[in-house]
C-alpha cells in the first residue's frame, strides 16, 4: 500500500533511484513495491532503480554502494516494523553513512523516519548531520492524515528553526491503509 503510492508521487521526477531498507519484512516489502510502483510509472528501463540492505555495521557499505549506483535520489525505506527508537538511530547512521560516502543528491524519507527523528530535529541537532543535510539538493518526506484518509506529499526545507514542509502532492489512501497507519504510527516501544 505505501510502497505504490511512494513510488508514484515521492519518487516522482527523478531518473535513478536507490532504496535503502532494513533487512526485514515490511521494510523489504515496501521496497520492492515502491520501485515496482516507480518503474510503473514511466520509468522501466535500465537501472531506474536499485535496493540496497542497511544492516547494522555495515551502513558504509551500503551508503558506498548508492554512491557507486550513481543514484540521485535515495529513499529511506524505513517500515513499520521496528521500535521508533530504533528507526531513529537507523536513519541517523544512514544519513550519516550517506554524508562520508559523498552522497549528494536528493533524500526521500518515510513518514515513521520523520517521525522519530522529531522531524528531522535530532538530525539537525548534529551540527556535522545539520550541515549536510542543508546541503543537499533536495529532501522529501510523504506524511499521513489517517483521518482524512491521506498521505501528503513534501518537500523539506531547513531553515535556523529547523524543518519546515511544502506540501507538493496528496494522494488518497484506503480505509485499510488507514487503519494501517494508526497502528503504525508510531507504535508502542
């Protein structure tokens, strides 16, 4: 369900994408459909799109192997799986990771990232983490209105006060998605 909307609207416009997803079930899952859904999209051909693993102690490698893709987006495939604890200290050894590698390009991030991040504030409270996410060329985030039955499409920008959304796109979502959503976001540690 998150995987085909990502891929149609938050990875929309770029030409070569790289996912970078914990090894486990729904991480993987949303992965492979959010390229699937990508590649759907006007996007099938040749290395449009690429997975890479984000294991524990092995987050250079992984960020080197984007930065040899040639990627110009990486998207955070972060599910609902994990402790938002945990997905917290996952992005932000990714983010890291990204930043030694030379990783310059755009960043996509899954809301459950966003959120336990405190969008994006313990990123930014690293001054080095700070620096390198201002730098980047672009950052998007999709975030949800279970309510309203909604993901909302963004683009980040940082300013001194921290991170601010631009909304670009919103998709309708379904009642079982929705219902998804509140279990997931976030769950009990």
């Amino acid at each position: 369900l998150t995987g085909y909307l990502v891929g149609r609207h938050l990875m929309a416009g770029f030409r070569k994408v790289a996912v970078l997803t914990y090894p486990d079930r729904i991480c993987s899952a949303m992965a492979a459909a959010a390229l699937a859904s990508y590649e759907a999209s006007g996007n099938y051909r040749d290395a449009a799109g690429a997975v890479f693993l984000l294991e524990q102690g092995k987050e250079e490698d992984a960020a080197g192997s984007v930065v040899r893709y040639g990627a110009d987006a990486v998207y955070l495939s972060f599910g609902g799986e994990q402790r938002m604890s945990d997905v917290a200290s996952l992005t932000a050894r990714a983010v890291g990771a990204l930043a030694r590698a030379g990783y310059r390009g755009a960043l996509l991030v899954h809301v459950r990232a966003w959120l336990a991040t405190k969008q994006m504030s313990s990123l930014l409270s690293d001054p080095a983490l700070a620096s390198y996410l201002r730098g980047l060329g672009e950052i998007r985030v999709f975030t949800a209105d279970a309510a309203a039955r909604k993901f909302l499409f963004n683009r980040v920008r940082i300013g001194e006060s921290g991170a601010a959304l631009e909304r670009y796109a919103e998709a309708e979502i379904t009642k079982e998605h929705a219902d998804l959503l509140r279990i997931s976001l976030p769950p009990p540690e």
